[in-house]
C-alpha cells in the first residue's frame, strides 16, 4: 500500500519512540506500506529533523533518515497538476506527491489538510483513522 505521510506525521513516528508510534514503523519496516519522498518532502524532512527543539545532533538527525529513506519510494521531481490551490504551500507538496505517486492515503494531523476538498483520487486521513484502515 502506497502512502505519503506528512512531516508531522513522519516526524512523530521517527522521533518519539512511545508505542503511540510504533505501529507506523512496523508498518513501513514490514512492507505493509510504501511511504513515498519526493524531493520538496525530503528537503522538508530534513529541516524539521534539524529544529532546536528536537535536540538531536547531526548523527541522530542522519540515523532518523535512515530509518525510513530505505523503505521510501522516491519521486525525484513533481510535474505540476490540476490540483485545486491550497492554502498552504507545505501542505500543496503532500497533495501533488500523493496525486502524482497514485497512492491510497496521505496521513496527516493537520486538520486543515484533512478539510481538504479538491476531488482527489486517494483517502486524506489522520494517522489515528489510518492505522484503523490498516488494521493495526
């Protein structure tokens, strides 16, 4: 199952390690889905992953990314689409990526996102409702 999830949602599932998470990583460590990264996503990814609040060092930040990028199916670069605007640019990336990549779900926390409205093709849903569809 092809998903995108967003960085809130990549982020909590890699950096706190409660068992609020852990289903998430099984889920993409197994196979049961295929996250995917394009290039905008990795580079946001990346910043996030860097923020003081988080307290992780250079090495920590590198062990994180390795900890999804192998299980990642990448899209190198997003044509543009038909997609309807959206407020949010950062929130326009998850929409294309998933549009573009032709996956199921995109997994967000954003409750903004989750209103959206533009007659998309795949499920935008919270992690909590995901991991419900899953099964989990």
């Amino acid at each position: 199952m092809r998903v995108v999830l967003d960085t809130n949602t990549l982020v909590s599932a890699l950096v706190f390690h409660r068992e609020r998470w852990t289903w998430l990583r099984e889920a993409w460590k197994t196979g049961r889905i295929v996250p995917l990264l394009g290039t905008e996503t990795a580079r946001e990814l990346i910043r996030v992953l860097a923020y003081p609040k988080f307290k992780l060092s250079a090495d920590e930040q590198r062990a994180l990314r390795e900890d999804i990028v192998p299980y990642c199916e990448t899209v190198a670069q997003l044509p543009e689409d038909d997609l309807v605007p959206w407020r949010d640019p950062h929130d326009q990336i998850f929409l294309r990526l998933a549009q573009v990549g032709e996956v199921q779900f995109l997994v967000t926390g954003d409750e903004d996102l989750l209103s959206y409205e533009g007659g998309v093709s795949f499920a935008i849903v919270s992690p909590a409702e995901f991991r419900a569809r899953i099964g989990e």
